[in-house]
C-alpha cells in the first residue's frame, strides 16, 4: 500500500490497481474565504497550492471518499473533478442526498458501525465529534473509516474529530495498522478547538497500535499548529517513530507486518 499525500486533508491510498482518493480540495490557493477572521491572519484558503505532483497521481482516481461537506474537505473544483471523470464515490448516509444534489456518482452510502463490502475487503463508518463542547452539534456529521482489504494494512481514517470514545473504540476493536488524525487543531474565532487538541494528539499516538499519519496541516487558515511544533512535541514525547507528518506531495508505502 503506498499512501500520496497531496495538501491537507486529500490523500490517496493506492493499491493493486485502486487509486482511493479522500476528501478532494483541489481549488488553487486563496480560492476559498477565509475560516477565521481574528484568532488567526484572515489569510484566504487554501493558504498553498497544490504540489506540483499532484494531479499526476489525482488523475488515477478509481474511486473517492468523502467524510463530510465542509469545503475543505470537498470544495468546487473537487466536485468539478468527480463529476467530469465520473468517478464513484463513497459517503456517509447523512451525506448521500446533497452529494447526489451535485450530481456525484454515489455507489454506496455508509451508516455508522456498520460493515460493508468494498474492493474485495470491508470498509466501515465511525462516527467523528467534529469538535469539543457545543460546536461540534452545529459542525454537522462527520464519518471516519476503517478499511481492510486483503494482504495490505488496515487504515483507520479518523476524519475530523477530537479523540472521541468511539475513536479510542476503533484503536481497541480493530487494530488499525495505519491511523490517519487531522492535527492542525483548527480553530474559529469562537468556541472550543473543533480537532484534537495537542495533548489528545498524543494520547491518540500512543494508544494507536500500528502508525499514525499526521494531516489537516499548514493548508488553512483556521489551523494553528505546524508540523515543527507537532515534531518536536512528538519527538518528546518519543513518539516521532510511529507518526509521519507529511509534506504536501510527499508519499510513503506501508507493508502489512506479517503474522507472528
């Protein structure tokens, strides 16, 4: 399995011949308002381009993740992207109505805890808490995924969330060889953090059995931490082995450990 990091929250997982792409921001920079006004630079977003690399790999879609409608996470030229190469996606239930509004290719629509057949493996929904306190609720529904497919390591995609009990639950239950956690620990200019905030990052590395992918940084303006504060906590933490904190355009391949 070689996973492509490509800016913020978009990835892809590629293997045998599937190209899985999650949560597609592809709009240029500044073509986004920006997400705070005050308790960071009101900069617009993205706040970088794209890696140069990226449409290489975009290109090789064979199917797309979606964990929710913010436009980070799916904005318009990602929509665009879809829809003109007709790419199937996959989404959580609650999502499945507004995705069709925009003409997407919905094949199957996930309920949370449920398991489903997918690519010769299974995939299933977790419920994300997209943020601490009385944000989350009007921050909308967010579904994480697990998935494990035959001969490759198990992927955890945690979406946005805080290190929520259900979160811990997939670390306990399932194993994840790969967890990937939005660390950027976004912010508006009122209420609560709405990602895990630093310590939690680091009580989610810990727990996690297998290695942690650090995303969701240094691409919006919301998000305050960077990958230099959260490599050196973590390095204090002695846990920078078991987390890779990727640059935009940078990929890794992971092996499945084989069975003792």
């Amino acid at each position: 399995m070689k996973v492509h990091h490509i800016r913020n929250a978009t990835m892809i997982i590629e293997f045998d011949d599937n190209y899985l792409l999650i949560d597609p921001m592809l709009g240029p920079k500044g073509s986004l308002p920006p997400f705070t006004l005050f308790r960071s630079k009101p900069r617009k977003n993205p706040t970088v381009e794209l890696p140069d690399n990226a449409w290489e790999i975009i290109n090789k879609t064979t199917h797309c993740l979606i964990t929710h409608l913010h436009p980070d996470h799916l904005d318009q030229s990602g929509e665009k992207f879809l829809k003109r190469k007709n790419i199937p996606v996959i989404c959580n239930t609650k999502d499945e109505k507004s995705l069709i509004k925009k003409s997407l290719r919905i094949i199957k629509s996930l309920k949370y805890n449920e398991k489903y057949s997918f690519l010769d493996g299974i995939i299933k929904g977790i419920h994300a808490t997209h943020g601490y306190g009385f944000i989350a609720k009007p921050m909308g529904p967010v579904m994480g995924f697990y998935m494990n497919f035959p001969n490759e390591p198990s992927v955890y995609l945690t979406s946005d969330t805080i290190y929520s009990k259900e979160a811990k639950q997939v670390l306990l239950d399932h194993k994840p060889d790969i967890s990937v956690i939005a660390a950027g620990t976004a912010q508006f200019d009122l209420f609560k953090p709405l990602l895990m905030k630093t310590e939690d990052i680091i009580s989610f590395t810990s727990d996690s059995p297998g290695q942690v992918i650090a995303n969701h940084l240094e691409a919006v303006n919301h998000c305050p931490t960077t990958r230099k504060k959260l490599k050196e906590k973590l390095k204090q933490e002695k846990l920078e082995i078991k987390t890779w904190i990727p640059e935009d355009g940078e990929s890794r391949v992971y092996q499945l450990k084989p069975a003792i």
